[in-house]
C-alpha cells in the first residue's frame, strides 16, 4: 500500500481526494501548505501530490527545498493553462504534472505510472536485466540506483527510467511520443514538454564522457538518442 502526501490548501479538495485515494487502497497524509508539507516528508512517503498556488509556502519553493535532501517523487497539480509553472516545476524534478480541473481516473493513472517506474515495478525491473551497463555508467532499475565508475549519481525515478530506456535503445532515434508512452506511462498531448524537461535534467546529472562526447543527441522534430560510442 503506497503512503500518499496530498499538499493543497483548498481543504474541501483535499477532503474529496483522501476520500478517493482511501478507497483505491493509499494511505493518505495532508498538509495544507508547503510548510507543514516539508514537515511531513520521511522516508515513508511513496509519493507527493503538490498543489503550487498556497499559502505561506507556494508548491514550487517546496519543491525546491524537498529536492536539497529528497528524491520522493512528486506529481504537481497546476492551474489550467499556466505553462510556467508546469515548466518551472518539472525544471526542479517534478515527475509529473496535472492540470485541475482532471478526473479521478486520470489522476489515479498518473500517479500508478509514476509509482511503477520509481518504485522498480516497471517492466525493466521485473523482465529486464538487474544492471543495465553503458559505458562507464551502470544502472540497477530494481534498486533505482546509478553508478558512474562506482560512484552515486543522484537522480530521480522518472531520469532512472529515461536513461534506463535509451540504454536499451543506443543509436536509435526515439521520438518524443514514445518517450512519453513508454517512459511515462501517458500520451503525449500538445505543448507537453515533460519529456523535454526530463531529458534536459537528465543531460546536467550525467558527466562528462571518457571518449568526449556527448550522452545525448537532439534531432529536432525527430526525437532524442543515446550516443553510441562508434558515432
């Protein structure tokens, strides 16, 4: 049973989806603001539903503060047409976003493809190899941990599952849409730049190659590809 922090001040939403997530088997913490959200993060909580428009401490400072010392992934729920904010949070590592209003259904899918991929219950993590080996970086999906020359590398779940995906697809132009489907569990709507964002994020965690070049190619309108070490 996943442990859920629910963190938005609109007290009768909050009331409603407690309700919702109870009945689909979470157990539900709530936090009305970003303070009292923070106090509430430990090692217990699977999952953080952030609203970003609270007081005392909006959902995007949270966010910046919970990535300082956490990797607990987080689902953003963002006001209907604010693209900065939706950006701005998958910029911090969000995994995801929502916009309000959404339905049950919608919002319960999101976070199920959320918690598979951070959890290690993908399907790499079950079918797949225990380590993924790509030049000097070694990927355990089960254990959701990232080596480089034995060294940790601090990412979150979704940038584990997206490097996860190229290493398994090397050379191979992967459009945007796949990424989406496979990598986030959702089709991939207009102006949807998560997976632009992830990849973004991804490229600043990773280091410096031995052979000099980069990790990652963009081919615009194309999609994105894990460079091979002949190219």
């Amino acid at each position: 049973m996943a442990k859920i922090l629910l963190v938005d001040d609109d007290t009768e939403l909050t009331s409603l989806l407690t309700d919702i997530l109870e009945m689909e088997g979470f157990d539900v913490v709530e936090a009305n603001n970003g303070e009292q959200g923070l106090a509430k993060v430990d090692d217990s909580i699977d999952l953080i539903l952030l609203d970003v428009m609270m007081p005392v401490l909006n959902g995007t400072e949270m966010l910046r503060r919970l990535r300082e010392h956490h990797a607990t992934p987080v689902l953003m729920l963002t006001a209907k047409g604010e693209e900065i904010d939706r950006v701005l949070g998958l910029e911090l590592g969000a995994d995801d976003y929502l916009p309000k209003p959404f339905s049950d259904r919608e919002l319960l899918a999101r976070m199920r493809a959320i918690l598979r991929r951070t959890q290690g219950n993908g399907p790499l993590a079950k079918s797949g190899p225990d380590c993924l080996r790509y030049q000097e970086l070694e990927v355990y999906p089960g254990r959701q941990e990232v080596l480089y020359h034995g060294t940790p590398i601090e990412m979150t779940g979704t940038e584990l599952a997206l490097l996860s995906y190229f290493i398994q697809h090397p050379g191979k132009i992967i459009a945007k849409h796949e990424l989406s489907l496979e990598v986030l569990g959702k089709r991939l709507a207009p102006f949807d730049r998560a997976i632009d964002m992830h990849v973004s994020n991804l490229r600043k965690k990773l280091p410096e190659r031995s052979d000099g070049k980069p990790w990652l190619k963009t081919l615009r309108g194309k999609g994105y590809l894990l460079v091979e070490d002949s190219e």
